[in-house]
C-alpha cells in the first residue's frame, strides 16, 4: 500500500540543488570555449589583475576586439571590473571560476608533444588563492602523512592533531568554520595529476606561508619561489626536502 514520504523527508526533497538548465551550461562553455577567451581567462587565472588594453596586446587582437570579449564575459559573470581613477581592472569574478578553469586544464587530453610547463611554474604557483604544482602537492601529502589531513572522497578532514598544527602557523580554523566556503576541498593539480588543498583552509595556509616568508611571488604571473626560511620550515614540520 503507498504511504506518503514523512513531512521531514519532502522537507529536504525540497531542498536539494536543481541541475543547471543545460542552455545556461551550453551558453557558459561557449563563452569559455571562444580560442581568444580562453586565452584571457588563462592570463587572469594567473592571478594579477589586467587592462583591457594588456590583455588585447598579449592575445595578439584590437582593442575594440578585446573590449567586445570582456563584455561577453562580464555578462556572463565569469569576470568582474574594478575602476580606479580612468583605468579599469579585468579579473575573475570569484574563485568557483578558478576551480572551474583549473578542472577544465584536467580534462585537457595530453597532446603527443605536450605544451612544456615552465619548470618554475610547476613546482610552485598559485591556484587563484591556494599553493599548487609540486610544492602544493607536497604540502598535502605531508599533511597527511603527519595525520593532519584526512583525505575523504572530494575534500579533506581536519583532523585535532591538524587543527593544533595550522594553529601553531597561524591559521584560526574557528573563523575558517564560520564561512560559506568548504573548508578543505582536495584540488587536483592539472601539472602534476595529484591533489593539492584548496578551500579556505589551502587559501589560509597559502596566506601564512607568504607572510612567514616560507614562500614568496615571482615578479610575472602566479610563479612562487621557495625561500630559505621555506626550505627550513617544511623541512623541520613535515620533512618535505629540496635539493
């Protein structure tokens, strides 16, 4: 005999996310899958924010041309401006975009002569906010090898013993907690094919590093160096050796 689902179960069948309309995934991959686009959308994945007139000259187009683009893409909300004085910043709109171009650069199918990575680059950058490249991997494997992390299906879990040893960098896992945003996501790095820590935790860890000097910015794009007092930390707290 049917039954009606109890109140509490159609509570939460309310509730559940909707899949995007498949016209609204249609219109956001074209707008992603324009060459000259995508080409933006990779210079400002690197980090610094750009002109207009920058990112025209570095895709090799008009400025009218690169104006039209931008449009598109602020429309579509995968970008936004900033003004200052008579110039206008281009970058991107938030970090769910990021995430969105780094998996993209996951899907890519290995080409039988591959684009050669900078080596620079592939051992330490940014992912918009998070460490990555060899280095960021590194950090994740070593935090769970101390048994800091706990890698789960698509994120990681904080373990006490973790939760003492970001406090102790710095980190205020409590305040982390309180935001919107997954704590520990686990980012498949698109160089080296391994996870590295995204979500706020990988973004306030990056932040730390930085100002204890662990690491510091190259001077172009979103390359990151491994400084003395790097190699001394990662060594002396999770026995992560370069030569």
């Amino acid at each position: 005999m049917f039954r009606p689902a109890p109140k509490h179960a159609r509570a939460r069948r309310r509730t559940l996310p909707t899949m995007p309309h498949p016209i609204d995934l249609a219109h956001i991959a074209s707008l992603i899958g324009d060459p000259t686009r995508a080409g933006m959308l990779a210079r400002l994945l690197e980090g610094p924010a750009r002109t207009a007139g920058e990112l025209a000259r570095e895709a090799g187009i008009s400025p009218q041309t690169a104006s039209g683009h931008l449009a598109r893409l602020l429309d579509g909300g995968l970008l936004r401006v900033e003004v200052q004085g008579r110039h206008r910043y281009y970058r991107l709109a938030h970090a769910d975009v990021a995430r969105a171009l780094e998996a993209l650069n996951v899907l890519v199918p290995q080409r039988a002569s591959p684009v050669r990575v900078p080596e620079p680059l592939r051992f330490a950058r940014t992912c918009y906010d998070h460490l990555a490249g060899t280095l960021g991997v590194a950090l994740a494997e070593g935090l769970e090898r101390r048994g800091y992390l706990e890698a789960e299906e698509d994120g990681y879990a904080l373990t006490p013993e973790g939760t003492r040893f970001v406090a102790r960098l710095g980190v205020d896992t409590q305040s982390l907690a309180k935001g919107r945003r997954t704590l520990a996501r686990r980012c498949l790095d698109w160089s080296e094919r391994r996870a590295h820590v995204g979500g706020a935790l990988g973004a306030a860890l990056t932040e730390r590093l930085f100002t204890l000097r662990w690491i510091a910015r190259r001077p172009e794009g979103r390359g990151v160096r491994l400084t003395v007092e790097g190699r001394r930390g990662f060594d002396r707290e999770l026995g992560l050796t370069w030569p």
